[in-house]
C-alpha cells in the first residue's frame, strides 16, 4: 500500500476504530489520518455515524413471505403478514433484552428485510453475533451523492438536440404516464417549474414530518441541496428551456429524501446519506403510506447514492435491494465514481453492486468539449503544457495570466456568517484573491464556492484532482476559467509555493473541439466485479455534462437551470427508461423490467474489457427473452477448485412458444464453459433454470477474473447473450496482518484497556487500478487451556483498513475473566472464498 490514494483506501476501513471488546468505553483512534474514500473531486467529508449499526433478524420480512406465496398477495395478507413481522421483532427485542442486549432502536425494518437500526455498545454487538435470533450485525456506512459538481447551463444553444447534453431516450409515443419513480436521495424543489406537476407528497426520512424541498446549509445560507432536485429534472422535467425534457416527462415522482445536510466528523455539516436512512427510504418506497399493503408501491426507485467500493452482497442493502424486487419495485443505482479498478473485486459502490440492483456506468456522449491551452510554471520550471478541458460553464475569450494562491481550508464556523465572502477579505475590506488563480484545497468543490471566488476578484479557480470538461461551474455567465489539475502536478504546486518559489498560470482563450471519448465510458465511472462477483454495471447511459433543473431561483427571478456529471445521472435516465418500459409492458414486474431493458441494450467493450450495454428503451419494448439475474455470478476459481457453478433463469415475456439453443463460451484461453443443457423450450410466461460450470486448466495469476458469455438463439432473429464472470482471489496472500497487543501482560480495566491493532484485508494494485480485498468476517475468539472460552467479538463485510480493539479483561458474556494465561485467536476470512487467515497472541491477565 505505497500510493497515497491506496493508503486512502485502506485507511478508510472504519474512521473510528477501536472498539471495547468485553466491556468498557470506546475510544477514537485515527487510522493512518483517514480522508475518506478518494471521489471524482477529492475526498468525501468523514459523516457522523453515531456508532449506529444494523441488526438483521433471522424472522421473515413482508418480502419473504410474498416471495414465498409465489409473488401474489391480496391486501389482507400483507397488511397480516406486516403486523406479524412486526409482532414477532417486538418480541425478539425483549427477549434480547432479558438476555442482556437491551436496544433502543431508530429505525425499524420489516417489509424489504427484518432489521433494525441502533446505535449500539461494542458488548452488546458480541451479545448479538451470538443470539439464535439475529442472522448478523452490520456496520452503517455513509453514502454519497454519485455526481460532480454542475456548470451553469443558460442558453439553449449549450444543449441543442444532438450535443449530448439533453437526455435523449425514449419510446415513440409514450412517456410514463401512470408509472411512479420513487427518487431517494435529497429534497427536491417542487417550486421549480421544470418539475411542476410532477411531485408526489413526499416521506423526509432525515427529518420525519417535514416536507422533501431541498434544505440550505445552515452554516451557510445559500447553499442548498442540489442533487436530488438534478435528478428529478433528469427523470421527468417538462417543458424546460429550450425544449428541453425528462426521459419520462409524464411520470410521477415520490421524493423520499434519504439525504442532506448532516453533521461531519469535522464539526460542521456535509451532504451524505446512511445504510440505516437508504433501508428507509426502501421501506418507504414499496409501502408509501405505511399501511403494511405494498400495493402502492413505486415501480421503479431509483438511489441516487453510493456507498463507495461497499459491494458486498449479504449485507442489509443487498437483502432489502433482493425484497424491494420481491414486492415489484425495481431499483436501479449508480455505479460510483470511483474509476476503474484492477481485474478482480472492482470499484463497484452499493447499492449499484449487489446482486438484486440495477447498476448504471456514465458515458460521455457530447459532440464537443471545452478545451484551453494551460501554461503552468513554478519559477522557471514547467510544470504543465498543454490542452486541458475546462470545467466551468464559460471560459475566457482572450489569455488569462495570474499568480497561484494555494488557499487552506478553512475551519467551519459553528454559526452562519452573514457574509460568506468575507472569508476571501481582510479587515480593511481588500480582496486576498484578487488578480490570482485560486487553488482549492483537496476536497469537494461547490458552486457557491467558485461563485464566492469569482465576486472576490480571482482570474481562474484550480481544483485539486481531474473534472470532466464543462461539468463544474457558476450559476452566472462569469468569465472565469475553472481547471482541474493532477493530484502529481498539484502537489508540485503546494511544494513550490510552500519554498517561497512564484507559481504562476497562463490560461488560453476557450474552444470547443471534437469529443475524443464521445461514447465511451467516463474515466470516473466505477466498473469491475462486486463482491458477490456478477458482472457489473449492467447498463450505461449518458452522465457528463447533462442538462438539468437546479434548485432556487437566480436573482432576477428565473428558474435556475444548470449540468450535472456522475454515474447518478446515468442512472437517472435509466430509471426513467424503465418507467417509459413500465407504461409500454405493464406485463413485466420488476425483475422484467430489468431482464428486458439488460437484454436489449447495446453492447459495448468496458474499459475492464467486459461487456456494458448502453440502454435502449425502445428496443426493451420489444423483447421477447429475459435472464434472471440478467448477468451471472460463477463461484470463485481457486488453485486447488479451479470450477465454478453459476444459474440462470431464462423466462419467456413474449405470446408465442419459444425453442432455444444454448451455447456458452469463454473470453479467455484455457477456460470452458458448459450448460447443463444445450435447448430449452418455453411457453409464453414459463421460466425454466440452467447450470453453468467453468473449468480452467490453469488459472490466470491472481487477482483476477475470468468471463464470458451465454448465447441464447430461437427463431425470427431472436438472441439474448447473458454476460458471465468468475473473480480469480489471491488466497495465498493474508487476509489480516500487523497483528500486535499494545501489551501481552495486563490487569483487567474497562477505562484503559490494552489495545489490539491490526490492518484487515488488503489494496493491491497500482494507484490507477487498486485491487480491494475486503473479509466477510474479522472474529476474535479468547482461548484458554486448549479450550475455546467463546467469541469477544465478530464483523461482518470489513472493508479494507487499519482496525483497533480494547482488550479490557472481560469475557464474551461481560464478566471478569479469571487471573491467567489465555490466547487472543484472530480469524480473518477473505471475500471470495479462500482459506481463512489466523494469527494467535498469547497473553495473560494479572
């Protein structure tokens, strides 16, 4: 791990890490000085989890009892079955109680899972892992918007038919009229005539009771949240500048605002979501009115957030994905936008990445970029030439020359400043930015900053780390330049300015010049196998530089209309495809939907070298074919089990019979495919299961990953290729390392326990391509004697970081252990299969 964005990623396992281990307070280390997981424009802000987590029960959810019953329920029986979810959790919770795990929940589950959400002590946690009740306990993670910041988009000439900016999918003749979409994510501006008529009351998960609008910072006014109000514009604007429209302009949206403005580890406030606010924003969308009948729900719900590289496929948002598509709602996610990964477990976010999901990667289809010629010198050394997209909304029309000013991040006040840009002013009320090119410190870049920059008199904005051309920006026509620079040449500019050596930047007049990337996939977009190995993401759709709504109105009075970039638009025009599908095949359910729209898209070369389809609503109409999973997961391949099984499920969605021919094949040298059978026939509506096995005579070096493709052929032109991957783990490399006691011989003590560190899981690969090893579970189990005492402590889906332990002295029950010996047996078991690793401490208590 020798790269800084590796280090990044491994720090970034779990922020706070000790945890008390047989009772005791918890205390915070900072592992390795943890950023946060490294984003499309630098480091996600660290949220306050409140040492919340998920406690999944072993009792049937509303879902599984209609999956089931075969799919079909009246409305008594849910309505029954959610009261009974209900009832038996209550009386898990007391008898959990009685047996020493007393939970105050916050949140509780029973129709896409049965769960609950707490913060929980590190002792109860170890009560839990063991209780015949509880299937597991999962950590909360934080999840973020999947987009960059936004350019300001004013004339119509920016997006005309043909650009690429303008959402330009459809089905002749149809526009989703009667379908709902519900939109988690954060509030929406129902004021924006872009969306007028479109909104449904909407559920505010963050603060119960509360409209969905979109809230401001409330530390700094004028900063409202933007992305879900973008989102929306993308799903179903109407009558918009220019002409300019939704995918499906006639479908109704159900805000359910599962993110906002929410405190940070740094003191202030950040835009994130939670695992335990997106499982209600779930609830909420397969039972909008809480009646416990699912009827009502939305068909589609589209997640405009991630939770980065946190693919795993058992945990709580795997299991509520899997029973949202069990009630009929499909739910369709971005696949992050944290670039392409190395050739095993990939870069894949969740809920994008879990097996039930939906998951979308950007394309970049505009005709044209903006582009400006970037001199860029530290005394006499050149530390950039060249053409380099320009990020903002305008760009200058003769040569810009300024002096560079690193600015620092400033600490967040905890009361609003009446005048935000008084930051970039000294007392005596000059400007201290005037006439320079500003460089933003790493981190998000908001408009309202730019815009702040921009009235304190600066030339040109650097931002520290690549921005896709024309997707960053202001909400007004000012010329200033705004460039992104590498994370290399950047840190050259800190370390020149830091030896006092003038760092200065001459900036060319703006052009547009033919899109060399048009149609493929943006280099931000996440790809690779999740960790339960399906070949991922799915779909593609166009996500840079967008035309949208924004929220607010400019001071003139006119609606604010503005660009955004991510795999969250991509995933916009996904969702509103299936909503234009849902209105033109109200036979398909859910998982049709989603068969049909990955059966009919065009299929391309990712930069992983797998297949993605890029999305074509009107040919899924038309499909006749579905898989289901539409791509298939293979067992992992190991040196001493080089086969891997993998199923699937072809259904017939058309009116007439279908025969089939079934081949397999595989992309690389030396592996075969097989199916358990070679033709398949099929009555309209029936579905019929396959086998497929894999064979390598010899593995390709590991980590890495093996795929290719089922064929299914019939009559009239009929194909349906179904994608298949296998993930080739490196099982000879430690699952955990660096295991230490801060001391061997200690007496027992709840206020200063010993401390146990140790890195869990692994970042190999190059800074370009990480490759991430996460554990499906990290278990510390106390043995004395030759004989297991019992476990301290279990976490399940761990992903790769530096993780700390207070050893206190006390059992797996929380009593005293007896003076003596013991051994302190860690047990790390690798995602993907493998032998677990283990590593024993003697110690003794005195």
């Amino acid at each position: 791990m020798s790269t800084p964005r590796i280090r990044k990623l491994a720090a970034a396992g779990l922020a706070m890490a000790l945890l008390a281990v047989g009772g005791g307070a918890a205390r915070p280390i900072d592992p390795n000085g943890a950023e946060g997981w490294q984003g499309l424009l630098g480091n996600r802000p660290l949220p306050q989890l409140g040492g919340r987590w998920i406690v999944v029960f072993k009792a049937q959810s509303l879902a599984d009892r209609v999956a089931a019953a075969g799919g079909r329920a009246t409305e008594g029986q849910m309505k029954a079955w959610t009261s009974t979810a209900e009832t038996i959790q209550a009386a898990a919770l007391v008898s959990l109680a009685f047996r020493g795990a007393v939970i105050e929940p916050e949140q509780r589950y029973v129709r896409v899972l049965n769960a609950i959400a707490a913060p929980l002590d590190p002792r109860v946690i170890a009560v839990l892992e063991r209780d015949p009740l509880v299937s597991g306990v999962y950590p909360v993670r934080a999840a973020y918007p999947a987009a960059a910041d936004r350019a300001s988009v004013l004339t119509t000439e920016a997006f005309g038919p043909g650009s690429g900016r303008r959402p330009e999918l459809g089905i002749p003749g149809v526009d989703g009229s009667g379908v709902t979409v519900a939109l988690l994510d954060t509030g929406v501006d129902g004021r924006h005539p872009y969306l007028r008529g479109r909104l449904l009351p909407g559920i505010d998960v963050i603060d119960p009771g509360s409209d969905t609008s979109p809230e401001q910072n409330p530390t700094e006014p004028g900063r409202p949240e933007r992305h879900g109000t973008e989102l929306a514009g993308l799903i179903a604007g109407t009558n918009g500048l220019g002409g300019l429209h939704g995918v499906a302009p006639g479908a109704t949206l159900l805000p359910i605002r599962v993110a906002g403005w929410q405190p940070d580890a740094g003191g202030g406030v950040s835009v994130y979501s939670r695992t335990d606010q997106l499982l209600a924003g779930l609830e909420a969308a397969v039972d909008p009115n809480g009646d416990g009948d699912a009827h009502d729900a939305a068909r589609v719900a589209l997640v405009g957030l991630v939770e980065p590289f946190a693919s795993f496929a058992d945990g709580p948002l795997a299991r509520a994905t899997a029973g949202a598509l069990a009630l009929d709602v499909l739910v369709v996610a971005p696949a992050g936008n944290d670039g392409a990964a190395g050739p095993g477990f990939g870069s894949m976010g969740a809920p994008g990445g879990v097996p039930a999901a939906l998951a979308v990667a950007a394309s970049d289809a505009r005709r044209v970029t903006p582009t400006v010629h970037v001199l860029l010198r530290a005394g006499l050394r050149v530390l950039l030439s060249g053409e380099q997209p320009l990020g903002g909304a305008v760009g200058p029309t003769k040569t810009v020359t300024a002096r560079v000013i690193a600015l620092r991040r400033q600490p967040v006040q905890a009361v609003a400043d009446a005048n935000p840009l008084s930051r970039f002013f000294n007392a005596k009320g000059y400007s201290t930015v005037a006439g320079a090119a500003a460089l933003l410190p790493p981190g998000p870049t908001t408009p309202e900053i730019v815009r702040e920059l921009a009235a304190a008199g600066v030339r040109a904005v650097i931002v520290d780390g690549s921005v896709p051309a024309g997707s960053l920006g202001v909400d007004e026509p000012i010329e200033v330049p705004i460039l992104g620079l590498d994370e290399i040449v950047a840190a050259g500019v800190r370390s020149a300015l830091a030896a006092s050596i003038p760092v200065v930047v001459s900036v060319g007049a703006s052009s547009d010049g033919p899109n060399a990337q048009r149609d493929a996939i943006a280099p931000f977009s996440s790809e690779g196998l999740p960790f339960g190995g399906e070949a991922k993401p799915e779909l593609s759709a166009p996500g840079v530089g967008l035309a949208t709504s924004e929220p607010g109105f400019t001071e003139g009075g006119a609606a604010r209309y503005g660009s955004i970039s991510g795999s969250s638009a991509a995933a916009a025009l996904v969702a509103g495809s299936a909503a234009l599908l849902a209105q033109v095949r109200p036979d398909l359910d859910a998982g049709g939907l989603r068969g049909a729209l990955v059966a009919a898209a065009r299929r391309r070369a990712g930069r992983a070298g797998g297949p993605i389809g890029d999305v074509d609503p009107a040919a899924a109409s038309a499909v006749e074919l579905i898989a289901e999973p539409p791509t298939v997961a293979v067992s992992p391949l190991h040196p001493d089990s080089p086969r891997g099984t993998g199923t699937i499920t072809l259904r017939n969605v058309s009116r007439r019979p279908l025969s089939l021919r079934l081949t397999a094949v595989a992309a690389q040298p030396g592996v075969t495919a097989t199916l358990s059978r070679g033709e398949l026939s099929l009555l309209p509506g029936a579905s019929k299961q396959i086998t497929l096995t894999i064979a390598a005579a010899a593995l390709p070096d590991a980590p890495a990953a093996v795929s290719g493709a089922v064929r299914a052929v019939g009559r009239r032109g009929l194909t349906l290729r179904i994608g298949w991957a296998a993930v080739v783990p490196a099982v000879d490399r430690p699952a955990i390392s660096e295991v230490a006691l801060s001391e061997t011989s200690f007496r027992p003590s709840d206020r200063d326990p010993v401390v146990l560190t140790l890195v869990a899981g692994r970042v190999d690969g190059t800074d370009d391509k990480p490759q991430i090893q996460p554990l499906d579970r990290l278990e510390l189990d106390l043995i004395r004697d030759g004989r297991r005492v019992g476990t301290l402590s279990r976490l399940r889906d761990v992903l790769p970081g530096r993780y700390a332990f207070g050893i206190t002295g006390r059992g797996p029950r929380g009593g005293r252990l007896p003076l003596g010996a013991y051994i302190l047996r860690v047990t790390g078991t690798p995602t993907g299969g493998g032998a677990p690793t283990v590593r024993e401490l003697p110690m003794r208590i005195r």
